[in-house]
C-alpha cells in the first residue's frame, strides 16, 4: 500500500533546507551571570581592590616673622598652643539647627485630612500645616452647646419659679398677719367676755366667743402653713437653682473643650522658619499617647538664621576646645565663602568608638542656601590676647610640608574622610627648613599630603598612615 503523501512530508525535513540551529541552554544563565559580575565589578571595584599603605604627614603652618631655627610647629591637630589667633586644628563637622529644631504638634487624636506645606518650604508663625477631619470635633460642639442651652432654658425655669414663689409666700405672710390678728382680737374679746361676772352675759355669746378663737386660730396656723410651705418652696428651687449654675459652669467648661479640640484640627507653624521634615499625609493618623514619639508630629522646623555645626573633634585635639573660641566654616556648597562662628557648648560625654568629643559651633551669619545635615569643615582658632594681631587674620602664616611630599608638578592629597588621593597644583617656595619646604600657595594647614608618592592615580583609595614630625 502506498503511503499518503501528506504524512511522508510531514515525517520527513524538505530536500534541501538545513535544520534550525538552537541556542544551548547554558548561553542565557550565563550571560545574566556575566552581567552581574560586571555590574558588581562596576560597583565595588575600589573594595575589591586592595588600597595600598601609604605615609601622610600634616601641612604645617608657622608665623611668616618666625626666624627660629627649630622646626615648624604643627598648627592644627600636633600642638593646641599655637600662637594666639591662628588655626588650631580643623575637624569635619554637620549642620543642624540652632539650638534644636521645633515640632508642629497635633495635640489631639485623629485624621490628617489635608496637608498644605511641603519639605523645604518657608512658613509663618501661625500658618497652617495640615488639617484633622473635624466632623466628630463639629458634632462634639454642637452637642455640648446644645447641653449648655437646655441647662440654661431649666436655670431660667427655676429663677422664674422663684419669683413666683417669693409672691405666694408674700401672700401667705400677709394672710398669716391677717389670721394672727382676728386670732388676736377674737381671743381678747374672749379674755373680756370671761372677766365678766356670771350672767352679766348671756351664754351663747360665751360659747360664740370661744368658736370664734378656735376658729381664728385654726385660719392662722393654716396661714402659717401655707407660708413656711412657700419659704420652703422658695429654699428648694434657690437650692436647685444653684445645682443648675454649677451645671451650667461645667457645661460651659465642655463647650470650651469641645472649641478647643476643634481649633486642633488645625494644626499651625509655632514659628517662623523652613519644614525641615514633613511626617504627615492625608489619610494617615496622628495619636497623642503612642509609643512612637514622632506619632503625633506632623513637620519638623528651623530658622535658617539660626544654625550650629556638630563636630566630632578627636581627642589628640579636644585638649584646644574652648567655649567662646571663635572658628572658621567651610561648606563644599559655598566653595569661595567662609563663615565665622564660635564654640557654644562642648559635650560632656566623648565618643569611645569613635575616640572624638563632641562641640557645638554657631554659625554667626549664616547662607539661605546650607541645609541641615550638610557637611562642612571646623578650622579652631587661637584666642587672640587684647591688642595682639591674629596671623591667620592677617594672612601671616607660612605653609610647610615635608620634601618628601613635594613633587616637580604637583602634591598628592588625601581626604582623610574619603581616604581618597587627588593631586593638586601647588606653588613651592625656595625657602626650606630641616626637611620641610615652603609652599606658598594651592594647601591650607591641617590638610594631609602624601610622603613619596608612588603610582597614585587620581581618586584612588589607599590606607593613610599619618605621622607626626
């Protein structure tokens, strides 16, 4: 039987077409692998190599008039007793505010419905943040202003049921006098018919006279009743009158509370400054009494004219900090700008892993443009004495550095934050001294320039070994 030609072709590749070539399995993982060990490499590169040991020394500075033949003294960071107004040492340091930040508080539970600033934005005292849904805080005050008018409608009720009383028992102090009266001349003319001699009278009127007393009496004490039932009356309703002031005093108290935690849901700027940090988004919910301390707070502010710098000074150079010395500040923001500032407080406790002490800087006159958190560099000045110039004030400090560091075109310099070297263009002076040469100008003292600089490149990381003179 011959087979169908349909299914022949089916079973078997057309007569001259080469069969498809498949990718192996093992390209796709591999290439993802690759893929990732180039990003890493990208990434991790400088850790993964290892940063080569290095020797650094300080930049040194002397006074320009010192004609000693000693060595140059180490201005920052060797020995605090520069001379007086020159550079002591310098330390990295963060701005913050000046002297704490201040925080826009919802002093009642509930709802962020809007919030009306954002992260950096200037505001006013009294400016609104953010608002609380206030449909229950609305509901509370209508009802206790609702409690308040009914308390009001029952004291007015009673006030006026006490002058209605005060005239029933005017009426019945009046019927009282009336009764007491014909109970008195009833009883005389009683007291006269009986002093007569026996049959002077006839005896009906006697027996009248005697019905007439009784009956006069029994009219006063019914006046006397209704009277001390009216004083009564009127004692109850002053007393009730009084429980219903007192009621009043306290729902006033309610309606007060209840304004109160409505004008809460309002929540406004204490002062006047810039939100340096924004903790509150419609739908999120602020609670007074939660563990969480920031649970209530809504932003943080500052006053950008009142900032301080947090510096870590180590403690070779913390022996040089003094409350009231002043200092210079430099930000990598402001490059070309310095700012004067002064030590404020100094911390009571150091850092034991960190081996630094703590201070606090002002910043005299601040830039609109530094931000908190900002790093910036300390230069600590010398305290100069009265009538004594300042070297550094009058650009009187010579710079110096070990020849070793002096290169024909230039020095290797070594963040000691990064640990990073870059090379930097620096004029070199023909004076030198006891190992150390003159550089007039491209380095600040207090820097770290790396000793016999060998295949450095730019950027690179390497292990700095600092040594003193």
């Amino acid at each position: 039987m011959k087979p169908s030609p349909s299914l022949d072709t089916l079973s078997r590749p057309a007569t001259g077409q080469a069969p498809a070539r498949r990718i192996p399995a093992w390209v796709i993982p591999a290439a993802i692998a690759a893929g990732f060990a180039l990003l890493f490499l990208a990434l991790f590169r400088d850790r993964l190599l290892p940063a080569p040991n290095v020797d650094v020394a300080l930049v040194l500075a002397t006074a320009k008039d010192q004609q000693s033949n000693g060595s140059p003294k180490a201005a920052p960071g060797d020995e605090p007793a520069a001379k007086p107004g020159g550079m002591l040492f310098q330390a990295s340091g963060w701005i913050e505010p000046a002297p704490l930040p201040v925080k826009a508080t919802s002093l009642i539970d509930g709802v962020i419905d809007t919030v009306q600033v954002l992260e950096g934005q200037s505001v006013k005292k009294g400016e609104t943040l953010a608002t609380l849904i206030a449909d229950d805080a609305r509901l509370a005050l209508a009802a206790a202003e609702q409690n308040h008018k009914s308390l009001v409608s029952i004291r007015n009720a009673h006030l006026g049921g006490i002058a209605s009383a005060k005239k029933k028992q005017e009426g019945a102090a009046a019927q009282r006098r009336a009764a007491e009266s014909l109970r008195d001349e009833a009883s005389d003319r009683l007291t006269r018919v009986d002093a007569l001699p026996k049959g002077a009278v006839p005896q009906f009127e006697v027996v009248s006279a005697r019905l007439r007393v009784e009956r006069e009496e029994a009219q006063y004490l019914a006046a006397a009743a209704a009277a001390s039932e009216a004083e009564a009356e009127i004692e109850r309703l002053e007393l009730e009158t009084k429980v219903k002031e007192d009621d009043i005093r306290a729902a006033e108290i309610e309606v007060e509370k209840a304004r109160l935690a409505l004008s809460r849901t309002t929540i406004v700027s204490p002062v006047d400054g810039r939100v340096l940090r924004l903790l509150a988004a419609p739908g999120q919910k602020k609670m007074l009494s939660d563990n969480d301390i920031e649970s209530s707070t809504v932003a943080i502010l500052y006053d950008p004219r009142q900032l301080q710098v947090r510096v870590d000074v180590p403690l070779a150079d913390a022996a040089g900090l003094q409350v009231g010395q002043p200092v210079r500040i430099r930000c990598g923001l402001l490059p070309d700008r310095v700012f004067e500032g002064e030590v404020t407080r100094i911390s009571g406790e150091a850092d034991v892993q960190r081996n630094t002490l703590q201070a606090k800087v002002s910043m005299l006159d601040p830039a609109d443009e530094l931000r908190p958190e900002m790093l910036c560099r300390v230069e600590f000045l010398g305290v100069a004495s009265p009538g004594a110039s300042s070297p550094a004030a009058s650009g009187s400090l010579a710079v110096w550095i070990p020849e070793a560091a002096a290169g024909g075109d230039g020095v290797w310099v070594c963040d000691p934050d990064t640990k990073r070297v870059s090379k930097r263009a620096v004029q070199i002076g023909s004076e030198s001294r006891e190992g150390f040469v003159r550089i007039t100008e491209g380095l600040r003292p207090g820097e770290w320039v790396v000793l016999s600089p060998q295949s450095l490149s730019d950027g690179q990381r390497v292990n700095p070994n600092l040594t003193h003179p």
